[in-house]
C-alpha cells in the first residue's frame, strides 16, 4: 500500500467537551466541508461507481423488527460466502500480527480513501494531495469495508505501516475517538471487535457506518454504578446496562476526550490481558461508549450453542450486539422477531455471576469509585 499520495484529513485535536458541527477549512478552495457527507460519503461512492465492493449493500433489505426494542433485521443473502474468512484462533484475544496473513497492507490503493491524522493547530483542515513527512509516523487511514454491512462503510486504520495486531491501546481508541467528534453526527457510530468477538482481521482497526435510525442498544435504560476519581461531576461516569440481552457497561461524562478514552481503554487493555473477548460501539459523537465482553465463541467452541441458532450463521459482533441484525438466510429475515433477537444476543452475554467478576476487576483496576446506585 502507498500511502504517499492520499487526501489528508487533518482534525483538529481539541480534547475538550464541544462537539464540532462537523465543518472544516478547504486549503484548496476555502470554503467549509462537512466531513461525513461531503468527505468520507462522497469518497465512499466514488469507490461504489468503481465497483469495487463486493457486493451493493444499498439493494439488501431493511426492516425494524416489531416489539419493544425496535431490533433492526438486514437481509445480506451470501455475505458470509464473500467476505474474508478468519485466519486465526478464536480462543486467544492477543495474537501476534502475521505478514503472512491477510492485512491492510494488502489492500489496493484504490480501496483507501484518505489519511486521518491531528492538525498542527486548533483547526480542521482537508488536504486534496498532501505528501506523507519522511519524519512522520506510520499514518492512520479511512479506506472502504469491501463487504460493507451498510452505507459508508469504512475502517479506520490506525498506524496502517505499523502493522499493529488487533488490540486496544490508549493512542489508537483515542484516534477513533476523534473520528466520531469530527464526524458531528449521532447516526455515525465507530465499533470495535477483539479476537474471540468475531474480528476477522489481526490488524488494527476500527468499522464505522452511518445508520438513520437508533440503534436498540442506545435506547435502553441504564443505571449509574461507577464514577472516576476526582471532583464530583468532572469524572467519568460508568453504568450498566438495565433490560437488555447482552450485559454490558456504558462510559460517559469525563472532563476531556481524554478522559473519556483513558477510561475505556483501560478496560480494553485489561479485559484483552486476561484473554476476555468483547466488542465496543462507540455513539453520540464520541460522547458515550458501550462495551460488551462477551463469549459467544465460546460457547460455540464447547458445544453449548443451540444447532437452531449455528444454522442461521450469525457471528454475533459489535453491530449486532447493539441491535442492527444481519441476516444471511431469507427464512430468517421473513420470520424475524424480537424473541429470536433476545434468545440469540443472550447467548453472547456473559452470565450475571461472571459480568459481576469482570465488573469488580475493572473497577479495583481501574481505580473507580463507586457511586450512589440510581437509575437514569
């Protein structure tokens, strides 16, 4: 891959609170640019003109499943068939990164859409042609999911040249962080899934897609158990999940970014150490992060998963876990329902007994302090 001759993206690394509306300067034209419609979208159907995808996600069917939750059920006949397939063991979460696998490093230059990398001032900018800096890092960029799940699908590379295995890390999280700030857009959601929680690729990276329509997840109610050390209300604030199939943790609040993305990388890197796949959707702008340890594979890997539910071949990941359910049998897409989506989902949710081991770990780890419990 040659990363010399890409569309530079330069956000501008504010790690306060504001959220951005998303309009940047043009060093070409001078004139503003939203980054998501104009930007990444645009570059995105470019790529789709190209043919390049391997499949037109824009014909799949859609639909909002009936019931309290509004799960939402795509219909992507084949797509499992078309995609890559994993090229590694699911029963370790950190794996050492294989050049002889397939990686991004691979990928033609056509599939790349554009560095993502910090400004060096306090402003957004959007490079046509910018030349790489001999003295830079490895850069971080945007290129298309060539099995896309939804429109504008896209990964985020943090470091491609780096060749960094499918991990967390504070820089990387943080990266991506900014992406969905800079994105200004509450239907632009980023999602990670570790080794065992159905990521396919042992390369650094993160999927976002923009969906019109909230996902399930980010409807349910939550209840506040935790918060960081430090002045009342200036912390980071942790819930969990009330009524909903896969339990998990929800991150909110902090002073800066930072803050925020310390936080939940913390508990990435400590959940990854101890070899307990989960998933990660990122929501709000950046602003509110679900993360899910899971053990769904498992499951399947001891036996304990149900042949009804093997056979429709739904690797449950990020996006289903936070309710967009794809489909790849049309039976199941016709007779969807919200019962089929709950019995599913809970067999990718740790048990309450382990979510509470895993719970208090992090919480002793990562030096939070627990608050008053009430709902919200």
């Amino acid at each position: 891959m040659s990363v010399s001759k890409l569309p530079l993206y330069a956000f501008k690394k504010d790690e306060g609170k504001s959220v951005d509306k998303g309009n940047l300067s043009s060093d070409d034209e001078g004139s503003p640019i939203s980054f998501l419609n104009n930007l990444l979208l645009g570059q995105w159907e470019d790529r789709m003109n190209q043919g390049l995808f391997r499949y037109d996600v824009t014909t799949c069917e859609t639909k909002v499943i009936p019931g309290k939750y509004g799960f939402i059920g795509q219909l992507n006949e084949g797509r499992h068939l078309k995609k890559r397939p994993t090229e590694f063991h699911i029963d370790r979460v950190l794996q050492p990164f294989d050049e002889n696998k397939f990686n991004f490093t691979k990928v033609g230059q056509e599939e790349v859409l554009f560095r993502f990398e910090p400004s060096n001032d306090k402003k957004s900018h959007f490079f046509p042609s910018m030349p790489v800096n001999d003295n830079l890092n490895s850069p971080s960029v945007v290129a298309i999911n060539v099995s896309p799940i939804e429109y504008g699908h896209v990964l985020l590379i943090p470091h491609v040249l780096d060749c960094l295995p499918q991990r967390i890390d504070h820089d990387s999280f943080l990266l991506a962080l900014h992406m969905a700030k800079e994105a200004a857009d509450p239907f632009f959601r980023l999602g990670y899934n570790s080794l065992g929680a159905f990521a396919t690729i042992n390369h650094l990276h993160f999927q976002a897609y923009y969906l019109s329509v909230p996902f399930p997840v980010e409807k349910v109610p939550t209840q506040r158990i935790l918060t960081v050390k430090g002045l009342p209300d200036s912390g980071v604030t942790v819930s969990r999940l009330l009524d909903y199939p896969v339990r998990g943790l929800v991150f909110e609040d902090g002073d800066t970014l930072r803050d925020l993305s310390d936080a939940v990388a913390s508990s990435c890197i400590l959940l990854q150490n101890n070899n307990i796949p989960f998933n990660l959707l990122i929501t709000d702008c950046g602003k509110r992060i679900f993360l899910f340890p899971q053990c769904y594979a498992e499951k399947q890997a001891l036996g304990e998963v149900s042949q009804e539910l093997l056979d429709t071949q739904v690797n449950p990941a990020v996006w289903e876990i936070s309710g967009h359910m794809v489909l790849k049998r049309r039976k199941d897409y016709d007779d969807a329902s919200e019962e089929y989506a709950w019995r599913l989902l809970s067999e990718v949710s740790l048990s309450e007994e382990r979510f509470q081991e895993v719970k208090a770990y992090l919480l002793g780890a990562d030096g939070l302090l627990e608050s008053g419990v009430k709902g919200e």
